[in-house]
C-alpha cells in the first residue's frame, strides 16, 4: 500500500534521478526485478519512490555483468548488505572459473586449427595394458557437462558402497562414455565398478536397479589403449587433448577402436595433489 503522504515519482522523473531509461524500468517491471510502488488503474501510469533509486541503479550494473535474472534477485533482496556482496562474490567465481574453462578450450581449438595437433597429443605417453574379465554394477545417466562432475562422484560413491555386499571391488573404478557429454549432448555416460561375486551383485541390483537405474554386466577380458593423466589435467580441454592422442595413437600401431572412450580413476582425488597422476584415458583395442 502506498502512503498517501509518500511522495511517489513519475516513470519519467524517476528515470532520470536513477539514470536509466523508461524503456529500462519498464523491462525491469516485466522481469520481477524492480516493481513500480503504485500502478495507476485508470491510466496505466507508474509512479516509484525516491528510496527504489539505489535498487534500480544496482539492478542495472548487475546486468552489466551478464548475471542472470534469478542471481540478480538473489542479489538485490539479500537481506543485507554483506550477504549481497557474498553472492556477488560467489556468482564471479563461476564467471571467472567459466572463462578460465572456455580460455584452455580456446588454446586447444587454436592448437588443432593450426594443426599443431601432434605437438599437443605429444605430451601423452600412450601404452596398451590387458585387462582381465570382469564383474561390473554399473549406473548409467543421461548427464550434460555441467552436472558430469557432480553425477560421477555420487554415483561411484554409491556404487562402490554397494561393493561392499557384493564381495568387495577388485578393480579402479571408471566410466564409460557411450555417446559425446557436452553442454548439448548428454551421452549417456555409465559409472562402472568391477566386483567379486556376480551372484551377490545381482541380488543388489534387484534390490536398488530401479533406484538409480543399476545393473550387473560382464565386461569380456580386453585390451585398453591408455594414457595417464595428472589432477592438473582433468579439465574438459585437456582430457579432449588426452583422448585426441590416444585416438591418433592406435591406427598408427595397426590397431583399431572396439568400443567407446573411458576415464579409469585409481587414485584418492580430495589427496592427491596437482601433478599427481589420479586417471587413465582409455579405448578398448583389438
């Protein structure tokens, strides 16, 4: 409700003590990021205070830094003025992080484009290694890039929990990715741990399968084509430079590709330290 002593400014005057235009204020009316105080129900007309000057100026600049609606109105109904600056804080830490992300996929890209491919792919030593059959509880999601790391985590998580019941796991856990993860296509990807007792593991995923869309397989005894990676290194730019030289690696060993690409994790990612090696990029080769 509007005071009847308040005194209420026109659209007009108020864009010009707030230094913005109408059209602005109108778009930030549309937005839910700044409501005029009165609306008049004859004409239309919209009157704001005096005191909406600094909210409107402040909505304003947040635009300038590309900030999406819903952080813009996290940031300006904090309830004070410490915790609007925190989430500012934290939204330019994902910008800055983002930048960073797309500022090494740019250095890759320039890097292929100019055909200095090979001395990208040269920083990778790739071997081959044999691997034995194996049991594998699996949980496979359809998972864009920006939910990857987050889905990884918590699915190997359960899954080696449920390790437990099914005689222990006997391998490094890994993932599969059975189609492309990007911001565009979402796989799917399938979180992999190998197992001692296949009677056990089914027996798990008729009890949890429908849950997290679990199941048991039989992985047939291969060879993978790999390269070690370091903690460093796992960043999207990077593990496509990883997985580009392993791929121009097997054709020139009179090898060839027999199913899709893998991350093979064997170390303690929160321990290890930078340039520790804590992944395998792999294809499975005959």
């Amino acid at each position: 409700m509007v005071d009847v002593g308040e005194e209420l400014l026109t659209i007009g005057a108020f864009a010009a003590r707030a230094r913005l235009s109408a059209k602005a204020l109108r778009l930030y009316d549309r937005l839910g990021l700044l409501a005029p105080a009165h609306v008049d129900e004859a004409s239309g007309y919209r009157y704001y205070r005096a005191g909406q000057v600094e909210r409107a100026r402040l909505v304003a600049l947040l635009r300038q830094l590309d900030m999406p609606l819903a952080r813009i109105a996290e940031v300006v109904e904090a309830p004070d003025g410490a915790a609007a600056a925190d989430r500012l804080a934290a939204y330019w830490a994902d910008v800055e992080a983002r930048v960073a992300g797309q500022r090494t996929l740019a250095e890759y890209l320039r890097g292929r484009l100019s055909g200095r491919s090979c001395e990208m792919y040269g920083k990778f030593v790739v071997e081959t290694v044999d691997v034995p059959e194996q049991v594998l509880i699996t949980e496979t999601r359809h998972v864009l890039a920006g939910e990857l790391p987050t889905w990884i985590g918590a699915s190997l998580g359960r899954l080696e929990e449920a390790a437990k019941e099914c005689g222990g796991s006997t391998a490094a856990p890994f993932v599969v990715y059975h189609s492309e993860v990007s911001m565009e296509s979402d796989g799917p990807a399938e979180s992999c741990v190998p197992v001692a007792d296949e009677a056990a593991a089914r027996a798990w995923v008729e009890r949890h399968g429908r849950t997290w869309e679990t199941r048991v397989r039989v992985e047939p005894a291969q060879r993978l084509a790999y390269t070690r990676i370091t903690k460093a290194q796992v960043a999207h730019p990077q593990i496509l430079a990883a997985f580009g030289a392993v791929e121009a690696w097997i054709p020139k060993q009179g090898l060839w590709q027999a199913g899709p690409c893998r991350e093979v994790y064997f170390a303690d990612w929160d321990a290890a330290g930078a340039e520790d090696p804590v992944c395998d990029v792999a294809f499975p080769v005959r």
